[in-house]
C-alpha cells in the first residue's frame, strides 16, 4: 500500500478511480462500496484507507505524490506518455490543459499550466513528443494534420467520436428490476446494493457506460439480449481489416503498391521494396503511422512489431479488444 492523491473530474471517473483502487486492496472505512462520487480529491494511506478532500489548497499542500487514471491504470503524475494528438480546447481549455500537465506534458517555457498564455485555453491542441503545440483558431489546418483527434471526456483523453452518447443511461424501476431478476446470485447482491440508494433518493438508477460495460462482460446470451431492449444494441466492433481500410483511406499511398498493408485476423504484414530505396523507406514510414493510428482504436488492445527487413518485410501482430 501507498500513499497517493487522485484528483476526480466527475461521478463517472472517480467511479472508474474507485474500481482500480479496490482492485489494489484500497478501500473506504465502511468497506469496498462505491461512493462519494461528488467529492473532487481522493487519498490514499498506508493502511489502506481511502479518504477525500473538497478543498483544493488542501489536496495542493498534501505532500503525496500525485497519480492520475490513463487506461485502466493509477500513473504518477509526470511520469506517463501520451501518444500525439490534436485536440480542441474550446470551452474546456482549463480541464484540458491541466490534464494535459498531469500526465507530463508542457507548453514550451510554461513549467506550470496555470501560467500558459490564456489564448491557450480557447485553441487548437496539438501534442507530441510531450510538447504542446497550438494554432490558433485555424480550423482548415488543424484537420489537415494527420494527428488522431481526441476530446477530454470523464477525465480521460479518448480517440473523438468513440465515446458512447447513450450514457449515463437511466433505468426506470421496471427496467432494473428486470435486469436484477434475471442476474446470478453474486450480481443481484451487487446491483442492490449499488441501486438501491441511487433509487430511493433520486427516483431513477444511473448507470455509467464503465459500469455498463463491466455488466456485459459477465452477460450470458439471454442477458445480452435482455440489454439490447433496454440500452439499445451496441455499434458493431470493427475488424482489424476495416481499421486498417480507414486508415489507408486518411493518407495518400506511394505509387509503389507494395506498401499496401496485408491483414489477415489479427495480422498485419507490410511487404517492403528493397532497402535503401525511396520506396523502402516509403514503406517504413508507412508503417510507422499505421502503427501509431493503431495505437489509438479503441477496439485495438495491443500491438506487436516484428521488423524482418531481411525478408522485406514489417509484420505488426495485434490484439483485439472484442
């Protein structure tokens, strides 16, 4: 056990937050029960504790270090790396710079975000290599860049357009009702207790798409089906073929063909010209933003590359998140 301070962005993150902590052994005085939602600062002890603040100064001259949540993981701050992006600031230029200095970033000459030019705030992001780049209000050039475009939402920097718009979803008494009637043992006892307060005091049960998502998992086929009349079906999960299609739809390909990926399920192999050439080096290049666009699907849980220049050829095998 360690001691920690965790800044929380909203009900829905600090849900996620509490999930981790648990998972480590963390957990409230009153046990592994998910509350405080509201409260803006969480602590953590050396006993295992979790405790929370509302008072800013407060978790500012806490002298523990500082973690935040990125994929399912507490990360010290300054001590993460996030991949390039771009993003619009518009309307959350605080919460999007501030995050952005949590997980390491910076503006160049600003060691602090509070002390960033205030235009800032109201601009187009760009991030690489940890460094933070803007241009302005320049809209036609902020798409021309080939960087994948996030929004900050919940706390967390996710790919645009793959947030799910349906959450949080509100479920009438009926509606849980069912979904308890119909869960195992261990998930009744768990859906009570996590609903019943919610339904008492505010007449309806919200349900986050994290929670809704962690239910799935553990869903027979009935219960499946059961949650698509209620939550609507899910978007079909693109295959690692069609990811790879709209990618190559996004960039212009060299004249050489070669450097047409190749996919099969879970396999990616880059044929390449001989080295030292143009188109050699096309290829690479090639590769290399393919496997940095990879990086940023949500459907896409992890890569490997296999480099065998030998054989002319760039093999990344991937891990699907189905």
């Amino acid at each position: 056990m360690k001691q920690m301070k965790i800044r929380i962005h909203s009900p829905e993150h600090s849900e996620q937050v509490q999930k981790v902590l648990f998972e480590l052994g963390y957990e409230w005085i009153s046990g592994k029960t998910f509350k405080n939602f509201e409260q803006p600062f969480l602590f953590t002890w050396l006993d295992g504790d979790i405790t929370y603040s509302n008072s800013e100064s407060h978790f500012e001259n806490k002298k523990y270090p500082e973690y935040v949540l990125q994929k399912g993981t507490l990360v010290l701050v300054n001590q993460t790396i996030m991949q390039p992006m771009k993003i619009d600031a518009k309307g959350k230029g605080v919460e999007v710079l501030k995050a952005l200095y949590d997980r390491g970033c910076q503006y160049s000459g600003y060691s602090e975000y509070k002390d960033v030019p205030a235009y800032l705030y109201e601009s187009l992001l760009f991030v690489k290599n940890d460094i933070i780049t803007h241009c302005n209000n320049d809209t036609a050039y902020f798409k021309e860049q080939s960087y994948p475009e996030y929004e900050f939402f919940n706390g967390e920097f996710v790919p645009i357009g793959t947030k799910d718009t349906r959450f949080p979803f509100f479920l009438t008494q009926n509606q849980a009702e069912s979904i308890i009637d119909i869960a195992c043992n261990s998930w009744k006892e768990t859906l009570i207790n996590k609903w019943a307060n919610d339904y008492f005091i505010e007449g309806t049960v919200k349900v986050t798409e994290h929670f809704y998502k962690e239910m799935c998992e553990a869903c027979t086929a009935e219960q499946h089906k059961l949650f698509d009349e209620i939550f609507g079906k899910d978007e079909p999960v693109r295959t690692l073929q069609e990811i790879v299609d709209e990618f190559e739809g996004r960039i212009t390909l060299s004249p050489n063909r070669n450097d047409k990926a190749q996919v099969d399920d879970k396999r990616i192999i880059i044929y390449t010209p001989p080295a030292n050439t143009q188109w050699f080096l096309e290829a690479v290049k090639y590769f290399q933003n393919l496997l940095q666009y990879l990086h940023n699907q949500p459907e896409i849980r992890k890569c490997n590359t296999f480099p065998t220049i030998e054989d002319n050829r760039l093999t990344i095998v991937v891990s699907m998140e189905y």
